[in-house]
C-alpha cells in the first residue's frame, strides 16, 4: 500500500518513494487498482477519503485514457477498491 502526506496546499509526497506524486499518477494507480493511504501533513489525521474524492473529481472532469478506451472509469475502480479497504 503506497502511504502518502498531502500537505496544506494540496500536494502530495509519497513517503516510500520520498518523492511527490501528481493527481494523474495517482489516478493511474488507482485504476490499476493499487491502495494508498493518505495523512494530512500538519495533523497526522487521515485524510484517504478525501484524497481520493479529489483524484475522482478530477477525472470526473478530465477523464483519462481508460475512457477513451472503453477499459473501467476511474469511479468503477475506485468504488470497487474502497469496497475492499476497511475505513480507518
């Protein structure tokens, strides 16, 4: 599971990688149907929900290529994983 810290203005840092990590590469993880969990930098709550409303927004918006190919939306996916992961 990829744990990342989203930070007060929004970016977000995978901690296992020490690097930052882009909504787009997020939402092509989720569509791979990789987890992550997510911590607010400041607090330490988690914040995984939210995160993940956010990559769906975007992708609400600007679909991704799964779309274009008719593979699964992004929501297909993610509502199918939240299934699996057990709320914090």
């Amino acid at each position: 599971m990829r744990g990342l810290t989203r930070h007060h203005d929004g970016s977000l840092h995978d901690t296992g990688l020490h690097r930052p990590i882009s909504l787009g590469e997020l939402a092509d993880d989720v569509r791979a149907g990789r987890s992550f969990r997510a911590r607010d930098a400041s607090t330490g709550e988690d914040c995984t929900y939210q995160v993940l409303a956010v990559v769906l927004a975007r992708e609400t918006v600007w679909p991704g290529p799964a779309a274009e190919q008719g593979g699964l939306s992004l929501l297909q996916v993610a509502a199918s994983a939240a299934a699996r992961v057990p709320p914090p």
